[in-house]
C-alpha cells in the first residue's frame, strides 16, 4: 500500500484531513525555522533579554486577547477564513521583521504573529470535528506528527542559512511557506461550519465572549488551573532556552538548530505511537506522565549547559511534548459541546495566557538579574507541583455528549 493510501486510511475519508496534513508539515517547517533564528535574532539587535521576555509576553497578551472573539466568531461564520487570515498575518509579520529598523517595528511584527497565533484554537476545534468518534487523540497524533517531522530537517536549513546568508533569509523562506499554505487553506480546504444567521455577531456579544473566558465552569478549573500553572512555569524557564543559551554560553544558530531537530525528531518519532495509546490509556494520565518527564529535562539544563547533555534534554522533552499536546488538546476537544467548541477552546487558552502572559518578561529579568540557573529552577519547581494538580484535581471525563 502507498504511503498516500496508508495516510488517507489513517485519517479517515474526510476530504480535509489530507489538505490539513499538507499544511501541518509546511507550517511545521516554517515554525521550526523561525524558532531557531527568532531569540538570536532580536538579540543580536542589541536588545536585552528582559525586553526579548517583554516581546515574547507582548505576543502572548495579543494571542489571548483575540482568541475568545475569534473562536466564538469561527463558531458563527466558519474556520476557513480565519486559517487563511492567519497566514496573511505571518507574512506581514516576517516583512517587518526582514526591513525592521528599530524595536518599535519589531514590536509590531509580534503583534501581528501574536493575532496570528489568535486564531490556533480554530485549528484544533476543526480536527475536533473531522476526528472519528473514539479516535480524537489519534488523529491530533498524526497531524502533530506531520508537523514536528519537518523538525528533522527544517531546524538544520534555517541554522546553516543564518550563518551563511544571515537571519533575514530565513524570514524570506518563511514567507513563501506561509503564502502556500495559504493558497492550499483557500483553494482546497472545504468549510465545516455554516453561518448561523440567527446569532449574529455584535460587539457586546464580543465582549461577553471574552468575559466568560475569565469564568471557566466549574468542572473545567482544575483542568484550567493545572494547564496554567504549566505555562507559567515553562513561560519563564524553557521558553527563553535558546536566547540564554546565546547569550551565555555562545550558542550559534548551528548549535541551536541542532537542538530543535533532536527535539522534533523525539517528538515526531513518538507522537504517532503514543497517539495509538492516549484515548485508551487516559488523557490525565498522559499529562501527569509528560511533566515527570519534562522535569527531567530541565534537571539536566541545571547540571549542564555542554551541548552533548543540552541535546539529551531535548530529546527529553520531545517525548514529553509527544504526550503532552494531544492528550491537552484531545481532552478540552472532549469535555465541551460540539457546537460551541471552537469558542470553548479558545477561552480555555485564553483564561491560561492571561494568568501567565507575564512569565516571560519576568523570566528575562531574572535571568538579566542572577543568570541562566534562576529561571530554570523555577521553571523545575512549577513544574513539580504541577504533576501533584494534575493527580488531584483533573477528572478524567467531565461532560458526557
């Protein structure tokens, strides 16, 4: 059997499966590019690490902003526009950043690609729908697996054309990735949702859409709080890895690349396996697993900073993130109504970014304060006490549908 056949009969016959996993691998090379050049990139424009946390903070603070409005208007109108939009957005956002002067248009540029990651929620409320019954977390599995497998290769191109040609050629290549994937969105992807006419949209249901983000139901918190205090915790250590890494320890876009495609390559070589596994084994159990196993890592970042161990603790938290990501995504898809996933979704990330959206600027003043280890720690210590909220207070299945 071809390896066309093999992928259509994994995903099922719906026609969109196919175009989402084209897209899912283009937008898996273009995200692994950017994430190696992005923190060398703005440090080598003289800025200081807490202003790199600020910016990454200024990203999230417009991601969660937008994302209720966005998710709750893709429930009324349809998905298809808004994933075209987002890739208009990303390649706004790599213009500025390739002819960006001064920070005030570098500044702009990650408010663009945070109204671009607005509308990321979309995205999983539409695999959420085209997903067979019983098998969300696989199909999240392959389509993650797509993405991260571009990790293998992506990450190593955009390091040796930073040191060859610069960070800026690597914002150009993103651009034409990003214009494909919108070209395929827009000619081949069909529309799951129809415009319900008898919910239009206005501006004070806008506004309530991101009030009640601000008020999870009750049988949601503590799957709320734990998702939050994970990212509070990686906000202000691991997310800030390769900037640190740079400016501490000399790391050049070589050496980083090679740590994203160890870290892609564990996840992408796991995620389809365990994507097997998650709806029967539990999503719970999945995510308590996953932090013990990202823990790992960040002790090994504390022992070492040599490139050899860096690298095993991103193998580490490849396999971690192999479980991570479908058993969260898989888990809020399932415990929401169907029609109002899209913005259930997106007000579950929002309610997370707003309480963590911070962590990154304080993580770049510590680091700015008391060097790489601080932040780390902590980073450790959250992410302890957040296996002991997973174990007591996420329920397995909270809604029955």
């Amino acid at each position: 059997m071809g390896i066309n056949a093999r992928l259509r009969r994994s995903l099922g016959e719906n026609s969109n499966l196919p175009v989402l996993s084209l897209v899912a691998l283009l937008r898996g090379a273009r995200d692994h590019m950017f994430r190696v050049v992005w923190q060398p990139f703005v440090l080598s424009r003289g800025i200081a690490m807490k202003s790199l946390g600020g910016m990454e903070s200024a990203l999230d603070l417009t991601r969660i902003s937008f994302q209720p409005i966005i998710g709750g208007a893709s429930d009324a109108i349809g998905r298809k526009m808004f994933l075209v939009l987002r890739e208009l957005l990303i390649i706004a956002a790599m213009a500025l950043f390739i002819f960006s002067g001064s920070w005030q248009i570098l500044l702009l540029g990650v408010l663009l690609m945070g109204l671009s990651s607005a509308v990321g929620p979309i995205w999983s409320s539409l695999v959420a729908e085209l997903a067979e019954p019983g098998g969300l977390g696989r199909t999240h599995s392959i389509l993650i697996a797509l993405y991260t497998a571009t990790g293998l290769f992506a990450p190593m191109a955009a390091g040796l054309l930073a040191m060859a040609y610069g960070y800026i050629s690597v914002f150009y290549l993103s651009v034409g990735l990003a214009l494909l994937c919108m070209l395929i969105l827009q000619l081949k992807l069909a529309e799951t949702r129809r415009r319900r006419e008898e919910t239009p949209i206005t501006l004070f249901g806008l506004a309530k859409t991101l009030a009640d983000a601000l008020r999870p139901p009750p049988h949601l918190r503590g799957f709320y709080l734990s998702m939050t205090v994970d990212s509070i915790a990686f906000g202000m250590g691991h997310r800030l890895l390769f900037g640190m890494l740079t400016k501490s320890y000399g790391y050049t876009p070589y050496m980083l690349s090679l740590l994203t495609t160890a870290m892609m390559g564990a996840w992408a070589f796991t995620q389809i396996p365990l994507g097997r596994v998650v709806d029967r084994v539990g999503y719970r159990r999945f995510l308590a697993v996953a932090q013990l196993i990202g823990c790992g890592t960040l002790v090994l970042l504390l022992a070492s900073k040599r490139l050899e161990v860096v690298l095993i603790s991103q193998i580490i938290i490849g396999i971690s993130a192999g479980m991570w990501v479908p058993a969260e995504e898989a888990w809020i898809a399932s415990n929401v109504a169907p029609e109002e996933r899209g913005q259930a979704i997106a007000s579950y990330s929002t309610f997370r970014g707003l309480l963590s959206f911070s962590a990154p600027f304080i993580g770049g003043a510590l680091y700015d304060a008391f060097g790489f280890n601080v932040p780390i720690l902590l980073n450790l210590i959250g992410a302890f006490i957040d296996v002991i909220l997973i174990v007591l207070f996420v329920k397995e299945k909270v809604v029955q549908q």
